[in-house]
C-alpha cells in the first residue's frame, strides 16, 4: 500500500479529506487495518502531520462495546426515571451503569457524568447506527487508550507521523444543537495555551486558551454527518502542538463547572 500523499499545500490552509468505503464494523476487528485499507482505496494517502479523527461508534463496536437491552434488568431507580420520561427502563439501567453521577434528569433528559468525567446526555448510551432494535452502543472504557493503540498502529504499518482524535456528539449547556467534541485523542495536545502572548494591537492575552482538539472534532462533523457513512476524516495541513496527553484535559474542574 502506498500512503505518502502527494500534492500542494497552500500556505496557512487546511483539507478536510473523508474516507468513505469503511463497511460495518464488528467486535474485534483490526481497525486500523481497516482504516488504513479505505484511505488507500481512495487514493488520498497519508502524510506525516496528518491527524485522524475517528468516530466513537466504530471504535466502540471493534471494541466489542455492545449491549443487548434484552440481557439488562432495570433497577427500582431506572424504573422510576423511565416512567417519568416514557422510556425503555433497561435503556434507562444502562445509561445508570455507565455513570458515575445523575447531573439531572426531569421529563425529557437524562444529564450525566460518566466514569470518564465526561458531562453529556445518556451517558454517550446510543442506538443510533447500531444494528437491531435492541441493541445500544456504549463508550470505549478509555478512549485514550484506544486512540493510542490506533496510533501505534497506523505508524508502524506506513511510517507517517501522525495523530489521532476520537469524536462523539454532544450538546452543550450554553448553546443549541450537537457538535462533535473529542472524547480520546494521541499524538496531538487538546488545548492551545495563548496566555501571557500578545494580540494583534499589542494588548496582553489573560483568559485565551484554545480547545483546539475539539475545534478539529467540531470540523469533522461536517462530513461525518449522522447518515454519510463517512466514519473516519483526515485533516491535513494544521500544524498543531505535538505531546502525550489525554482528551480529559479538556474537561473543566468541578470547581469551576458552573453546572456542577
């Protein structure tokens, strides 16, 4: 397989490259390989600096994250919470089992904590683009982890340099609508720490730390989408700050949650 992409690069531009032709993923497979094989079916390479942004729900379904609701026995609590919401009670037990704190629930939402930190609706449980009725998918048990392994492999099979992302969709306190936020990430530092540089005008920056990994994962979505099949996006031409850190680092401290 060729994967070293040839080509221009416009000064200070960015690609946005999908890599379609990746079927239905299933528990144990080798993911990188089939990433690898659909970039190389494309024709579009890999270069070194090139950073992958992989949709959660593939990485969770070679990871075997998969739940039949028909082997869930809901608890007194789950019951509770889904007759006040009209929902299924062992959907309901399993969003429960991957949390470590309820944030909220009333009528029509389900606010968590997962055991990750990660604050989102559901606990990241979804039955979107899982196969069956009664199936659920959950979050990989360390995203990090799992984009770390993707990483290693992908650079020992083609010798680029290159960093991973995973995204999910969230919502967000502040705002309407979902966006796609990084939930594990390897090779590439999450925030962008502008602190104590200068504006354009001179004046000192105080308050200015960019989260660059989530607006990477945020620009991902615009091909992803929900229905496009597209599972996995290559950004090429960001130069970004290299270092070993986790998606975490992205979440606020309690202390400052203004939800919390």
């Amino acid at each position: 397989m060729a994967y070293k992409g040839i080509g221009f690069r416009l000064s200070n531009s960015i690609q946005l490259i999908p890599v379609p032709g990746i079927g239905e993923i299933h528990p144990g497979d080798d993911l990188a390989r089939i990433i690898l094989t659909a970039i190389d079916a494309a024709g579009t390479g890999l270069e070194d600096d090139d950073i992958i942004i992989v949709a959660q729900k593939i990485v969770s379904k070679a990871e075997g994250r998969l739940v039949d609701l028909g082997t869930v026995t809901p608890s007194a609590k789950a019951t509770e919470i889904a007759t006040r919401q009209g929902r299924d009670p062992r959907l309901i037990e399993a969003i429960l089992s991957q949390s470590a704190n309820v944030i909220r629930h009333d009528s029509h939402v389900l606010i968590t904590e997962t055991h990750h930190g990660f604050i989102c609706a559901n606990a990241g449980v979804d039955r979107s683009n899982v196969s069956g009725d009664d199936w659920i998918s959950l979050l990989p048990v360390d995203p990090d982890l799992s984009a770390r392994q993707l990483r290693e492999s992908i650079e020992a099979s083609t010798g680029c340099s290159v960093a991973i992302i995973i995204t999910d969709t969230f919502g967000r306190a502040w705002r309407e609508g979902l966006t796609n936020v990084t939930i594990g990430l390897a090779g590439i530092l999450p925030l962008r720490d502008l602190r104590g540089q200068k504006d354009d005008y001179g004046k000192d920056l105080s308050a200015t730390v960019l989260a660059v990994a989530d607006e990477i994962a945020a620009a991902s979505g615009l091909l992803m989408k929900k229905t496009s099949r597209i599972p996995v996006v290559i950004l090429r031409g960001h130069r970004f700050e290299r270092g070993d850190s986790r998606a975490t680092d992205l979440i606020r401290p309690k202390g400052r949650d203004l939800f919390r």
